[in-house]
C-alpha cells in the first residue's frame, strides 16, 4: 500500500507538471482515497476546460479531506468560472470558516458576493482581508470606489476599516481617480505620516498633476515653500537626489556631470553649487531642477550669479524656465549661456508670463543646444542665489 500510495503521488506530481491527464488518472486508480490524486486531476481537467469533471473530482477531494480550506476555495473558484454562482458563495463560505484569520479566502468570498449583488457583507469580507493583508488594500478601497464614490464616509462604513494604511490606501486611490480635494481631507486626519510618507504621497500628487495639493502638502514639512518663490535659493541646504517635491532635485545618471556643494567664494552666505563638467554629455540632460509653484497669467524674474573656470564646449550651461504641466515641457525662457574660460561672478536675469492654466514651472540647469554632436564640454561652473521675483502685469 505504502508502494501504491507513493507511485499515486509520482504520477499526481508528473501529471501537473506534464499537464498529462493520463498520469493524474493513474494517480487516482493507485490511491483513490488519497485527495491529493484527486486535486491533482482537478487541475489537468479544469486547465483543459472541462469544468463539470474538475468539479467532480474536487468534490471527491473535499470528502476525503473536509477540513482543508484550500480544496474549497478551489472548489469555489471552479463553480465560479463554470457559472454556478449561489453553490460557489457556499463553498468559499465553507473556506472562510476553516480558514477565519487568512485574507485571500476573505477576498475570495468578498468578490464572489460583490458579483452576485451582495455588496454590502461582501466589503465586510473584503475589509477584514485587507486587513490581514496590507497587499490587498490598494484594489480593496479600488473596488470600493467603483460602488461609492468619492464618498469616503460610505466606503469607510463599508469596509469598517481606519487604520492609517487603509487612510494611506484610500488617499491614493482618490488622487488616481480623480479627487485630490478629498485626498488632501483624508490627509489632515491621518495622526501619524513619517516624512517617507509624506514625500511617496506629493510624488502621487504630482504624478497625477495636482500641484496645489502636492504644494500644500510638502510646504506642511516645515515652513518652506512660498508661492512664486524658489527654495533655498542659494544652495545653503542640502541638494535631493529623486526625491518628488519643490525643492532642488538632482539628476545623477551622467557620470561626466559631478554636483556639489562649495563653500569656497560664494556669491552669497555659506556656499554655491559648483558643476564640474568632465566629458560628452546630451545638453538637453536636466543636470539640476526645481519645481516652483506660481500663479497664471503672471509676470516673473529669474535672476541668479554664476562663474566659469575653465570652461569649454560648443554648448554652454544657462538657465531655463519651462512648464510643469502634466504631459508639457514647453520652454518658457531661457538666460544667457555662460560665457567660456575662467569668469567671476556675474548677475544674470531673464523675464518670463506664465500662460493663463499655469500653475508651476520648472526651473533647470543644462545646456546650450549644440549645432554639433558629439559636443563635450569641460570646466567649472558655481551657479548661487537663484531667485525668482513677481513683476507687475
């Protein structure tokens, strides 16, 4: 018998594997009381699309073995895709009562009520699984929204959910869908967001072009960020690598570009961001950028200092302004390229209109267009005080 039994479970093994149904019917007539035998033929039937013969051979399994959970979600999913909904609802209710604390036979009975017109016990289902399984929070509040709405309070009572991931989950999913007003409600009821946090959800704003709310929501780290204003324009704190949000963010990926902090002869305070460029780099390659948020319809002036060391190249660094919008990088203005060789500080401006949905603007630091490629480029560069200032209309 221990022979049998072991050649049952070769041939079960085989057969899935194979995806031969001979092996699996071989596993069954050697130990037909084993359910694994069973399950294994379920599987080869039902991945050939006879579903009535896969619901046979699982119910022989489920009677040899009634106390597993899994024979029955499988039992279920089977009836599911076969059309018989009601018995399928009963069998997923059979999983969750031997499996209570495990998410996916939740979901599962969750899903399988959603589709047959049960919605509210089905987000009841639904809730607890994500609860167990944070994975599951993010197409849970998904499909909640699909019933409710931007109506938070609803989709809250449906899924009797109000841990801060769920809170987390639910501000995603109404900035994707659409609502950022809401977002930025659920937002300010969150008790506890760390700065990560904080920082993956104004990427998620901006991501979807919700500027105002990404502004609010990164100027509440501290006090910084104005409107029509640059952040530490002189380059005193520190400079961000990928990280979303108004401040300075720093492009790494061209090993011929090195940025840094100097503190030798700045223009102003304590230190100047110094360029050194060191090879053929692409002159439309943003080498640092800032997002800046500004009003439409109106008139600025970007001015900064800069000085060159050295510097070669049929392309030459400046300073451009260009739309943030979602989709756009239309170039709004653009200075004067720096001027070759070894130059001290001088003052630079350029004045620029915002169109009338404007809502921010980028402001770069890269290169001249160069009539030649390849186009090298060699030398230093210090850019301080970089500063923009509304003009009168």
């Amino acid at each position: 018998m221990a022979a049998r039994h072991g050649l049952s479970r070769y041939h079960s093994e085989n057969g899935v594997v194979s995806g031969t149904l001979e092996d699996a019917n071989k596993a069954v007539a050697l130990s037909p009381a084993d359910p694994e035998a069973h399950y294994a033929r379920a599987v080869l039937l039902r991945s050939r699309g006879e579903l009535a013969s896969a619901i046979d051979a699982l119910n022989q399994a489920v009677e040899l073995r009634p106390n597993d959970y899994f024979l029955w979600q499988e039992l279920a999913s089977v009836r599911d895709h076969s059309g018989e909904s009601e018995r399928a609802v009963a069998d997923a209710r059979v999983a969750v009562r031997l499996a209570p604390f495990y998410a996916f036979p939740r979901w599962q009975l969750g899903n399988l009520l959603l589709r047959a017109g049960h919605p509210e016990e089905a987000f009841v289902h639904l809730g607890r699984a994500a609860d167990s399984d944070p994975e599951l929070l993010g197409s849970t509040v998904d499909l909640a929204y699909s019933f409710y709405g931007e109506d938070v309070a609803a989709i809250k009572n449906a899924l009797q959910l109000e841990s801060p991931a769920f809170q987390r989950a639910l501000v995603q999913s109404m900035i994707k869908w659409g609502h950022p007003r809401v977002a930025a409600m659920v937002i300010d009821g969150i008790s506890t967001l760390s700065d990560q946090e904080r920082a993956d959800l104004v990427g998620q704003f901006l991501i979807f072009n919700h500027i105002d709310e990404a502004f609010k929501l990164w100027s509440k780290n501290g006090t910084r960020g104005e409107v029509g204003s640059t952040t530490d324009s002189g380059f005193e704190g520190t400079v961000i690598h990928d990280e979303p949000g108004f401040g300075w963010q720093l492009d790494n990926r061209d090993e011929t570009i090195v940025v840094s902090l100097d503190s030798r002869e700045p223009f102003n305070g304590e230190q100047s961001l110094m360029i050194r460029f060191a090879g053929t780099s692409e002159p439309s390659f943003s080498v640092i950028a800032q997002l800046v948020k500004v009003e439409p319809s109106t008139r600025y002036r970007l001015s900064f200092a800069a000085r060159t060391q050295d510097l070669v190249t049929g392309g030459a660094p400046l300073l451009v302004v260009s739309s943030a919008e979602a989709g756009d990088g239309t170039l709004i203005a653009s200075s004067k390229p720096l001027p070759p060789g070894t130059n001290p500080w001088q003052n630079y401006t350029v004045e620029f209109r915002t169109s009338d949905a404007s809502k921010a603007v980028r402001i770069i630091v890269r290169r001249q267009q160069c009539s030649e490629a390849p186009c090298p480029v060699f030398g230093r560069v210090w850019i301080d005080n970089v500063s923009l200032h509304q003009l009168s209309n």
